[in-house]
C-alpha cells in the first residue's frame, strides 16, 4: 500500500467524511490538524483500515455506508444520549418534537445494546398493555434489537395508525420470554391531566413536557379555582421522561419568585446558560407537593429541582432517573443530524442531576410489581428491594461533573442520608389504578402532609 503523510491522511479522510456530512466536517479539517500526534497516528490507522477493507473485502463496499458505522461507533464511546441520525431519523425526531406521530408510547434507551424502557407514556398502548420501567424489548417482530440503534429501533415501533406491531420482552422475575402486539395510535399531545381529589386538594399529573404544557397547565388550576379555593396542589411527575426544557422552566415559574430555576455548564462559553424566573408572573401561594418516581427524568428532575431547592414545594417519592445532560441537535448539510451531549443541568443551589437525579424529602417507595408464581414461594424475594434502571446503569454514562465519586456510590445509601423521613410501600400484590388513593402510598402520603399543612397553618 502507497505510504501517505500525515497531511494526506487527514485530508483524505476529511474528503471520505464530507462524502456524507458536507461541509460541518470539511470546516474541522483546519481543526484537525492543529490536533495532537495520537490524532494523527489514529486518523493514519482509521485510512488504512478503510482503503483495506476497499481493496480487499470479499464483496465491494459502500463507503457511504462504511462511514456512516464508523460515526455511529464514534458516537456510541461517547454516552447512551449523542447519536448519528441519518436523514430519514432526522426528520423522524423533528416530528417528534411537534408531538403529531403515531406508535406505541415509550421512552427507551440502550442498556448493554438490550433495548430497555426507561417509562411508558400514560394513555399509549404500551401503558394499556402494561409495561413498565426495566423491561427489556428483547426483539422487534422476528428481529433482535441487539443490532440496532437506538433510531432505528424507534423507526420500527413507529407506523401507520392501526397497524400492528408485536414486541418480545423480558422482565426480571419472568421465567419467559412473553410476546406483546400492540396496535398503533396516535401519542397524545395534551400532556397535563388535572382533577380534585377533594373538594380544595387539586392534582394535576404531568405525562411529558411538550408545547402545549404550560398553557394547559394554568388552564387547568384556573378550572378548579372556579370550583373553589385551591387548599393545596399535588403536581405529579412519576413517569414522566421529560421533553422541552422551555416548558420545564416555565412549569417551574409559575410557583417560583425569583432567582435561579435550573442552569447549563459545558466546556464552551455558548453552552452555558442561566434560567430565572420572570418578576411578571402570578405566584401560587397554596402548599405544593410534588410526586417523582424511578422513571421522572429531564425536564420532570428540573421542575423538582428548581422547587425542591426554593422550598416551594415538599417532594415525595423515590429517587429520580437521574438524566441531567443537555443535547443539541447540530443539522447537517446532507438532512442528517447530529445529536450531542454539550452541557450538564444544575439546579439553583447548583447541585448536578446527572447520574445522581433528585432526592426526595419525603421518600416513599414506589410499589411492587406482582410476583410471577415461580418466585411467590421464595419468601426472600418479598424483601428484596426491586432494581430500577436509572443513568447511573446505562453504559458510557458521564459523571455529574461535580464529584464524580458521588456517581460510584449505592444510590440507596444516598436516599438514606438526607431524606426527613421514610414509608414504607405497600406490600399489596395487586397492580394500582393510576390516581387510586387507596392503592397509591406515594398519592395518598401527599394527600395527607396537605392536609396536616393546612391544619397546622404552615406553608
């Protein structure tokens, strides 16, 4: 093989990279060689495998396709949340963010290349056919999802309204596999569900924090004004895998004065950003509770965070998913996208949420899920805490940027640490109704601190 310099290396694979990003990546080619001897030597080596894999691969390569695998593998050392969307994923998010797409209503992400639910969104099939946080979609169809990207899998949950889609899963305790078809539906825009739970006790449950949320959300306490003096408010955040971070911030507003509602810092000037809130918005000065669960993550952790650390609100549940990283999406010329981790969120008080996620003040567990028959006799198992998949579980996550040793350490014993006090959770087999106080612990202790708040005077 021909012997290249070192300029002619980078060039070369500069010119191979703009075949498919255009020109985003021939601007980085003044960068790249202002790099180290290690980049040279590792660009040199990428060159060589390419142009061997060229020459000499049993069936002709498509180079395209080759790069587009080595931006993917590039990507996937960094953390589970940057990513290469090629054009058709690109424009598949871009949908997303507009809230009108149809499929089965689950957040997900990779955990040890298993795809794996990090929440199921209320009112989604999925929520119908009841599956739950940590389980692990094991196939997709007669397709395993081992291989698969995180868009691509996305890709293949998503249809046409009514078609059908069949998952196998596996959830821990299960002897088997079990298959799941799911019928296709539109994923409901409207994200704030609002009711009295008693005359004066609002509650107002948050499913995902999209355009619409803030709006809907002072559409809705002004409804149950007009019922009568709100005595307290319960905002629930269980499950909710997050969404815009304007509307996290403007959530938060409504109940904060002044001052500092959440924070970015990354490595450039530009991805640092204060959030505050505005002077000209009416305040709510009623209690406030705040539900969280194992499956509150982003936007959700923001909202507990900001109020958490203004004392605006009492925060009961159990510790949060812990997803505090910030990810821009960068258009490329080519219609694909590039979805990067640039920044860590910090609440007002400037504690990092990643991989730590929020500790409530009042932690209650969240109940357990029935037992499967094969393990009801082991008496052992009904002491065992359940595991839930959070952050700090998925491969490559990033530290908190604080004290990263924080990150190492059993979340267990942090929750155990700083918490005023502990419930137990119930120790019913049955599966709760969503909103069913005499099912939901977490529900019914926040009814009940309202209550005692209110007899007592405090606020």
């Amino acid at each position: 093989m021909k012997s290249l310099t070192k300029r002619s290396v980078i060039k070369s694979v500069a010119i191979s990279f703009c075949v498919i990003t255009g020109s985003l990546l021939a601007w980085n080619y003044s960068t790249v060689t202002a790099t180290t001897q290690d980049t040279y030597e590792s660009l040199e080596a990428f060159s060589s495998v390419l142009n061997l894999v060229q020459e000499n691969y049993v069936e002709e390569v498509d180079s395209k396709k080759a790069i587009e695998g080595a931006i993917k593998g590039m990507l996937n050392t960094l953390d589970p949340h940057s990513s290469y969307m090629k054009p058709d994923d690109y424009k598949e998010l871009q949908v997303e963010t507009q809230g009108s797409f149809t499929g089965i209503g689950i957040e997900i992400t990779m955990k040890d290349n298993i795809l794996t639910v990090v929440s199921p969104i209320e009112g989604t099939p999925a929520f119908a056919k009841g599956l739950k946080a940590g389980d692990k979609i094991v196939k997709i169809g007669d397709e395993l999802t081992q291989d698969l990207s995180l868009m691509e899998a996305v890709k293949r949950l998503r249809g046409p309204k009514g078609s059908e889609v069949t998952i196998s899963i596996h959830r821990k305790g299960w002897a088997d596999i079990k298959e799941i078809t799911l019928i296709r539906d539109i994923i409901p825009i409207h994200s704030v569900k609002s009711k009295l739970l008693e005359p004066g006790y609002a509650y107002i449950r948050i499913i995902n924090f999209q355009a619409q949320t803030t709006p809907d959300f002072k559409k809705s306490l002004t409804d149950m004004e007009k019922e009568g003096k709100i005595k307290g408010l319960i905002v629930d955040l269980r499950n909710n895998p997050g969404g815009l971070l304007d509307q996290s911030v403007k959530i938060a507003d409504i109940f904060v004065d002044e001052g500092v509602i959440v924070s970015t810092k990354g490595r450039i000037k530009e991805q640092n950003t204060v959030f505050y809130a505005r002077d000209n918005n009416p305040k709510y000065k009623f209690p406030l509770v705040v539900l969280v669960n194992e499956g509150s993550a982003s936007a959700s952790e923001i909202v507990a965070g900001a109020l958490q650390d203004h004392k605006k609100a009492v925060i009961i549940g159990a510790q949060t998913f812990g997803k505090g990283s910030v990810q821009t999406i960068i258009p490329m010329e080519n219609g694909a996208g590039l979805r990067l981790t640039t920044a860590r969120y910090y609440t007002p008080s400037g504690r990092s949420i990643q991989a730590t996620g929020i500790t409530p003040d009042i932690v209650v567990a969240s109940a357990t899920t029935a037992m499967s028959p094969e393990n009801e006799s082991k008496e052992d198992e009904q002491d065992k805490k359940p595991k839930y998949l959070r952050e700090k579980d998925l491969k490559h996550h990033i530290g908190n940027g604080l004290n990263d040793e924080v990150t190492q350490k059993d979340e267990t014993t942090k929750s155990e640490e700083k918490p005023k006090s502990k419930v137990k959770a119930p120790t019913t087999k049955e599966k709760p109704e969503p909103d069913d106080l005499s099912k939901d612990q977490q529900l019914n202790t926040a009814l009940t601190l309202l209550k005692g708040l209110n007899v007592f005077g405090k606020k």
